[in-house]
C-alpha cells in the first residue's frame, strides 16, 4: 500500500511543471480567440457591422491637426464671441478704394483716425470658422440670388459682401448693377450682378420690414404713420426666389426710431 501511494506521489507534476502547463493552455486558447475574431471580421461583408471593433482602440490613421480635429456636427455661426485678430488670422479682405462702397461709408476718408475696430474677428464656440474664399462662395453661388432687407445695417453688409467677392473677379466691369443706378444712399433697392456666375446680390431699404400706413382719423394728430406689424413691406414680393435672406431691422424697433418713423 505504502510503495502504490509513493508511486502516485512520485506521477504528480511539480509546481513549476504545473504552472508552465497552465500557460502554455492560457496562451493557445487566446491565440485561437484572436484568430477566431480575425476570421469573422474578415468574412463579414462590407454593410454589415463587424463583430468587434478595434479601430476604437487602434485607430487606422492619426488623427489630423487643430482645426479639423473639431467634432464633425452643424455649426451654430451665430453663437461665438469676437478676438482679436493675429498674423495667423488676417481679417482685411478690402480696401475703401472698393468701388462698391458707398462714399458715405468710407470711414478713414471721412476722417476716422483709428483702425481698431478692423483688427477683430468672430470666432464661433465650439467649431472652425475658415477665411473667406470669394472664389467658392462665388462658385457656390453660381445662377443664385442673394437679398439683403432692411435697414443701413444690411446696406453695410450688402457692400462689405460685394466688395468681399469682387476681389474674385478680375474684370470689374463684369460686376455692375442691372438697372444702371449708382451705389449711393437712397431709399430704393439695388440689384448688382455678377455676370460671370449669373449671380445677383440685392439689398431693398426697409428698416422696419413691414408696411407702414396712413394714420386712421381716430387717432391723435401727433401720429404721422403706422406699423401694420402682420404685414410685409410690399417690396417682399421681390425677394421671392430668393436662394438667401438676409434681414435687418432691430434698431429701428425703439421709441426714437417709431417716432420719426424715417
């Protein structure tokens, strides 16, 4: 009994045997896990969902420099702050020998003495604003209409745009306005087109974006005008087709402005 007990004892690994089998079976069962998911993933067709994912941990490319290293969503442009500009960013994409501008809205030739305020720019949270491209805005653009409504507010934008894609085009002459009438202040609209691209940019002046009426004989003899607030101004009629709308109207909207009613 004692030398069939020794002889059990003597057929029993030892430790270090034991632990050296355990891994070796621990190391084939992974490799055969990890040839096995290859496998699937492989033999997975291209529209249907692998089993499991490891370009999650392992990316297929490093991922590209600051900007584009922003979320890929729709930006929100009009959620942001102004900075202040750097050699990096330049903002200046005119001049006021623009001939587009109209010369009560060349600031330095009137005798502003500053240039601060040219030294900013709008910086929207969250995702990347790039520089101005006249050349694809105008491409993008092609065979459209853009209208600019309201007050003198979008009279500066419509300028600023104008002047913005004209650096664009070589032949000025190609960019004229279709009724022949000169860019100065007045109380009408503006129709400028951009022959090349079949592209008009129109700005139609009124500040407070609906009609205003003869007073009714029941009111008091102050009031000149009315706002008749549920309807557009009868020029809207010619923003019809418009591809984009750009209006202006908020300051007008003051005890001042109501008062003088232009």
């Amino acid at each position: 009994m004692d030398q069939l007990r020794t002889q059990t004892i003597n057929q029993l690994p030892s430790g270090a045997a034991l632990i050296k089998r355990e891994l070796c079976y621990t190391i084939c069962f992974i490799f055969i896990l990890i040839s096995s998911i290859i496998a699937l993933n492989l033999g997975s067709s291209s529209r249907s969902l692998p089993l499991f994912r490891f370009d999650h941990f392992f990316p297929r490319k490093l991922p590209p420099p600051f900007p584009h290293t922003l979320p890929l969503r729709a930006c929100d442009y009009s959620y942001g702050k102004w900075v202040r500009v750097d050699k990096k960013h330049p903002v200046l994409l005119y001049d006021e020998d623009c001939p587009f501008l109209d010369p009560g809205f060349r600031c330095h030739r009137n005798g502003r003495k500053d240039i601060e305020f040219l030294k900013w720019r709008w910086q929207p949270h969250g995702c990347y604003l790039p520089r101005f491209n006249a050349s694809d805005f105008l491409e993008r653009s092609r065979n459209g209409r853009i209208v600019f409504a309201g007050d003198s507010m979008g009279r500066n934008q419509w300028e600023s745009l104008l002047c913005m894609l004209a650096q664009a085009v070589s032949n000025k002459s190609t960019i004229f306005e279709v009724n022949g009438s000169p860019i100065t202040k007045h109380k009408g609209f503006l129709s400028m087109k951009f022959q090349d691209y079949n592209l008009t940019v129109e700005y139609y002046r009124t500040p407070f974006l609906a009609v205003l009426g003869r007073r009714p004989i029941t009111t008091p003899p102050q009031v000149k005008l009315i706002v008749k607030v549920d309807q557009l101004h009868w020029r809207s009629k010619q923003w019809k087709g418009a591809n984009v709308i750009v209006l202006n109207t908020g300051h007008w909207w003051n005890k001042e402005k109501i008062a003088k009613m232009y």
